[in-house]
C-alpha cells in the first residue's frame, strides 16, 4: 500500500530539481534494480515492488533495516512508473558522490552538450563495455540520473564515475593529458594506434563539440563515410571511435 | 484546409496494415521530406506543409502536377502528426519497390528480430554512412516504414535497399557469399581483416541471432567486452563491427 505522499513524491523526482535537492534519483525494472542492489558503489533508499519481485527477490533480506521496501500492486506501481509499461520493481536510491576523477592512464569520455536521454544513456552503457571509469558531462548535457537515461544504461549507471563541470576548465587542469575531439574533418581512426591515456571528446547531436572545447583538443578525429548519410548518431560514433582507441 | 478524411487516412498509415494496403509511408520535418524529394528514388504522392515550409521550399514548383502539396496550419499538422514536436511539413510517400537485391562483391546486413524502432532506425542510417546498400530483415523485424523508424533514419531510408525475407533461407541461396555473426563468443573484431563481400548478422536485443540462422553463419565475431556492461545496444554493435569489417 502507498500513500498519496510517496506517490507525490516519486513524482517529483521525475524532475531535476528535486533530484538535485535529495540527491537521489529511480530506476525500474528487475534487471537494472538487482545490479544496482548487487553493487556496494548504489545505496537504495526505498524499494516499491510487486508481490512476485518480492518473492523471487527479497526471501533473505525481507527486514533488511538499510532501506525501505514496500509491496505495491500492480496498479499502484503504474501510478509511481515513469515507463510506458511497469515492471515490477521501482527503487530510489541515492545519488553517488565521487571524489575527483583520475584522468591518468586511462580513457576517458567528455561529452559537450550531448541532448537526448537516448543517447546519454547508451553512452554510458558503451563507456561501461569498454571500461572507461570517468565520464565528464558539460552542464547542458541532459541530467545522467533522469529516468530515461538510467532506463538506457541498462545498470551501468552503477559503474561509471560522472561528473558535471566546465569542459575547458576541465581540459587545460588535466593537461598534459591528450584530448581527441570526434569531428567530421579530422584523422581517420583507421590511422591511430591504441591509446592508453587520453580523453575522448563528443559533442551535441547536431552543432557538435563546442568552440571553446575544440580549441582544448589536441587531436581531431574522424569516422571515414563511404555512403551519403550525413552524420552518425552520437552514440554510435562514440562506440566507433572507444572500439579503435582501445584497440584489442 | 485538411479534411476529416485525409486527417483519417494519414492516421491509419500508422497501421503497418494499412502502409501495405496502400505500399505508403509517411516521413515529417523539413530535414527528412528535403531529402525524400531530392533524390528520384522516392515518389511522393502528397505533401502536407505550414506556409513558412511551402514558401521557403515550393517556390519554383508550386504547380508540380505529380504529387498534391496542401498548405496546412500549425494546429492541422498537430492532428496529422506522428511526432511529439510537428515540424512544419509532412510527406506520404511511395514505397520503393527493389528487384532482386545484389550481395555480390558488396558488405550487406542481415538483421534478425531487430524490435525497436529507434534501433531499425539507427542501424539504416549507420548502413548508408559506410555505403552498404542492402538491408535484409527478418520478417519479425520492426517495420522499416513506421513513422518513428523513418525519422530515425534522418533521411538515409532513401538509400537503402530493404528486404524482408526467411533469412535461412536466403543464407543458403547466396552461399558461398559469406555471413559473420555478431555474437558475444566469437573472433575479436580486431583480428579480422578488412572484408569486400561478406554479410554482417545482427541479433534480437535480448535474444541475439536465431539458432536456424546461427547454423548458417560460417564465421563469429565480437567486440572485445574490457569493463562490466552486459552487452551492447543492437545499433552501436552493428556500427563498430561495420566500422572494422569496412577497414579504412
């Protein structure tokens, strides 16, 4: 049973203010609730789940003092859910807070203005496939911890680092690490070596990497076209581009 | 000035039903709509615009007798619109009608139970980036010319050439041409050579390649996995596989 409170509140979570204010964001589903329950690096706050997700989930842990869990029906879940179709398990849990970012020996990502919440998310997934800890957004890159992208990182969301500051600030504080700005004019990634520290840089689905922060880049680099399309999704080429640099 | 009944008929063309019946689909925005009329591959049979499209674009061939152009006002474009946002213009056009597609010194797709729109999408435009012509679906694909996987394309639907068929069966048909799964247990994508005639294989989602079409795969190959994510989205996988079997 839930209280038109909790429901209120859940809600407003869809929101990025409030998100920002208790620093905690939701994630639904069987799939992406158990990796995040099953890291130590997510602490849930409240749980809300359907009798079966309790029973095939919660036998061990059923008092578990650490957070709440609440048995919802069906119905009560579609008025907390934020999918088009409810899957038996929603949880909050708190936002993690992560000291600075080790840019040394490793890759890592900048994304300058990426928009779509689609996108973001199969960021995040990707940079998780190929190991990459740290993702830095630029402030107008659309909110990591809305639901839809957390939706879309499919649980990596559990496991990368990601920050929100000023991208050129960033680049010449990190120095002498390379940055290598993805663009439609530069080296083709079928020439690189693999790369064993360096960030990669990529820009907002239609006006790209930003002048500020290509003028940061040491490097550009390019996905050779061969057809006619005019660009890639931003996500695709992001996966391109991580593929070559990392190189085995 | 629309009508009730062509409001009626542009709705049902949501319908994949109704998109066979009349061997139509719909494309919206100016993007997409200037690239349909650009190239003679498309046919429209109708075009419906707000007066800002019409006099930026219709001035030479306002009387252009093959295919009706209606002005519409904003407010009418919203009840004909499959988009969250109208934009400013929408098409029906013909669908192509390919002869027998042509795998012979060229890298085609093969996708298998490809489910989401986004993802159908996203994949043709990835195909005509690196200038593969065909795209063979199985027949429990998504359909290629529902409104959301033709704004997903971002144009490149005209470019291609799409196929559904018994995928199996077709593998036999064009044997000794080669088809490369893309599995999560095979040859490292960076261990292969660059290929001039072979078919790339895409799975399901969740499912991956179906095992009668798996038998018929004559290679496996995959993207090196170095963090924890479980797998891939279907689109970035098919971009990086098709990134390093187009090799330069």
């Amino acid at each position: 049973m839930i209280t038109k409170l909790q429901v209120k509140y859940i809600q407003s979570l869809g929101q990025k203010k409030f998100r920002d204010e208790e620093a905690v964001f939701i994630a639904e589903g069987p799939r992406i609730i158990n990796e995040l329950l099953g890291t130590s690096a997510m602490t849930p706050v409240a749980i809300y789940a359907t009798g079966t997700w309790m029973q095939e989930n919660m036998r061990a842990d059923k008092n578990n003092p650490l957070f709440q869990v609440t048995e919802v029906k069906a119905a009560e879940l579609e008025r907390l859910s934020f999918l088009q179709t409810p899957n038996e398990v929603l949880g909050i849990f708190k936002k993690p807070v992560h000291a600075a970012l080790d840019f040394s020996n490793a890759l890592s990502l900048m994304l300058d203005g990426i928009q779509d919440p689609g996108n973001l998310g199969t960021i995040i997934r990707i940079a998780d496939w190929f190991g990459i800890a740290n993702i830095v957004c630029s402030k107008d890159c659309a909110d990591a911890f809305a639901p839809k992208v957390v939706q879309a990182t499919m649980g990596s969301i559990a496991r990368v680092k990601l920050l929100y500051t000023d991208l050129p600030a960033l680049a010449k504080k990190i120095e002498p690490i390379q940055l290598y700005a993805a663009t439609l004019d530069g080296r083709s990634i079928h020439r690189l070596q693999p790369i064993k520290e360096a960030v990669l840089v990529t820009g907002n689905e239609s006006k790209g990497i930003s002048t500020a922060l290509l003028d940061c880049c040491q490097h550009r680099i390019t996905i050779p076209r061969l057809g006619q399309a005019e660009s890639l999704n931003a996500a695709v080429a992001t996966g391109i581009i991580l593929s070559h640099l990392v190189g085995y």
